[in-house]
C-alpha cells in the first residue's frame, strides 16, 4: 500500500465536534503514534501552544507527517487572500502567515488551504491573479519555516461557491508558479471534482505530479437528493466512492507512482456526527481501505 501512497487520518474530521480540544487531539495522535497504521494526520490550529509542543514532540519522534487546516484563518479574513484591494490582501496574507509558528510547534510541515470562497460577481481573472500572488507570498514565508504550503481547490457554484472548482484549473494555476515556489502543492478531493463534473480518474491524473495529499471524500451528486453536496459522509451508496470505485483510484495511484517522488498522503474526509463515535468512523474507514487495497493486490497476483 505505501508503494503507492501514504495513509493519513483526517483527525479534524473525526473529532470534528472537539477538533479544537487539544487534550482529545492530542490523545488520538499518541494512538496514531503507537499503532503505526497511519504515516500522517491532519488537525486544525490547536490553541493551546503546549498541547501543540506535545503533538510535535510525538510527530518528531514518529516521523508522523503533519498537516494544519487554516481554513478558520482564512474564513477570519473574509477570504482575503484573493481581495483585489490589495491593502486588504496583504493584510489578509499576513493574518494568515500568523500560523506558521502555530504549525512548526506542531510538528507541521503542510500548511493546508481550501480556494477562498467568493460571492460569484468578481471579476474572475482578476481574483484568481491576487489569489496566486498570495500563494506565492505564503510560499515564500513559509519556506523560513520549512513548511509546504498545500491549496485544495472547492467546487465553484454547485455545493461551495469556491474561486477554483475544476481540477484543471488549480492545475493551470499552480503549475507555473512551483518553478520559483517549489515548496507549493495541491491536495485534491474526490467530492469537490465530482460536484463540478470532473471525471475523477482524469482529473486525478491532471493533479497527481503536483499532489501533496488528497482526500477520498464520498459524495451524492444527484441535486434531488436530500443527502446531495460535500457533507463528508460515510463511505458507499449513495454516494460515488463504492469500495470498487475507491480500488480503481488506488489503482491509479500505483500507477502514476514514481520511484524518485514521495507518494501523496490520502485520507477518508467522514465527519463523526455530534452523537457519533469517533473510532467508529476511524474503524470503518480503515476496513474500507484495507478491502480496497486488497482488491488491488489480488489485481497484481
């Protein structure tokens, strides 16, 4: 499995309820760390700086990958970093360069973005042109700290009213950018490709040379459906990611893999209910993983 990507836990999600509660993150990572089942997890800005010294201290010691959600950053900012009002932009940019310190006591190196979220009546070339000069700014400051910055592009007026929705388009965004700002990626997600129609293996093919992780996030894309939209639910019907569709995206990842290139974290986006227990969702993600991988091995045989 590790051949062909890097299991990771989308910790946030699972905790979503208490994603905040440093004591409970920082326990589930000490379980991640003793089981060895997952090469990297990802958590939102913990507040408290020395339970954030306590999860870095197990990142280090386990070379456990770290990945930071700063999407409360960015939502602080109103979306900032894509302002055409420039002033507002720096300040934006640097509110959101505020948290690098947050991550590396961490054990951070990703820091992660989803593409700002915009009302629909911008001018589009003109917001997507600041957007990239912010990533660059964040890319830049981000390399003193020896931190990647990772952009995850939403869908764009179906479910998110995301800048960026085709898989594509963050493609011919970041693509020429990483020549000067190589500590620059994507993360992408099944969800938001399918909500715009991407197809997923194509699109996922467009996006693997500059993936740093990507989500297996199931979805209904049937706008009749009272369950349609990006609501990080469990894996199966009706949502697309069947554990068969799942095995064929594996199979994709092993074979864009590259001997000389790290393989991309991926992770089961499943929010746990605010009823709903927390291992129980890590549970059934990795039994699905696992059945998938299994499918692909006995490909291989």
């Amino acid at each position: 499995m590790r051949q062909a990507f890097r299991p990771g836990l989308q910790v946030g999600e699972m905790y979503f309820p208490v994603r905040f509660d440093g004591e409970i993150i920082s326990a589930e990572i000490a379980r991640v760390c003793e089981e060895g089942e997952y090469d990297g997890v990802e958590i939102s800005d913990i507040p408290d700086e020395a339970i954030r010294l306590r999860i870095g201290e197990m990142a280090r010691a386990h070379n456990l990958r770290v990945g930071v959600w700063q999407v409360e950053r960015q939502q602080a900012t109103g979306w900032g970093m894509s302002n055409p009002d420039r002033a507002a932009r720096k300040a934006a940019v640097a509110h959101l360069k505020e948290g690098f310190e947050n991550a590396v006591q961490s054990g951070a190196c990703d820091m992660l973005y989803i593409g700002p979220i915009v009302k629909g009546d911008e001018d589009c070339e003109e917001v997507r042109r600041c957007l990239a000069e912010s990533l660059c700014e964040l890319a830049d400051a981000a390399s003193a700290f020896s931190l990647r910055v990772v952009f995850e592009p939403v869908d764009r007026g179906v479910h998110e009213r995301g800048l960026i929705g085709r898989t594509a388009d963050a493609v011919a965004m970041i693509e020429p950018l990483r020549a000067a700002h190589p500590n620059l990626y994507m993360a992408w997600d099944t969800s938001h490709a399918a909500l715009v129609g991407d197809d997923l293996e194509t699109a996922l093919r467009q996006a693997y040379p500059l993936l740093a992780q990507m989500h297996l996030a199931n979805v209904v894309v049937d706008p009749e459906h009272v369950d349609y939209g990006d609501h990080h639910r469990p894996m199966g019907p009706p949502g697309l990611l069947t554990t068969q569709r799942i095995a064929s995206i594996f199979r994709l990842l092993a074979e864009f893999r590259q001997d000389d290139v790290p393989p991309p974290h991926v992770s089961f986006e499943v929010r746990t209910a605010p009823d709903g227990d927390p291992l129980a969702t890590e549970r059934h993600t990795r039994q699905v993983r696992h059945e998938a991988w299994r499918m692909v091995s006995e490909d291989r045989t």
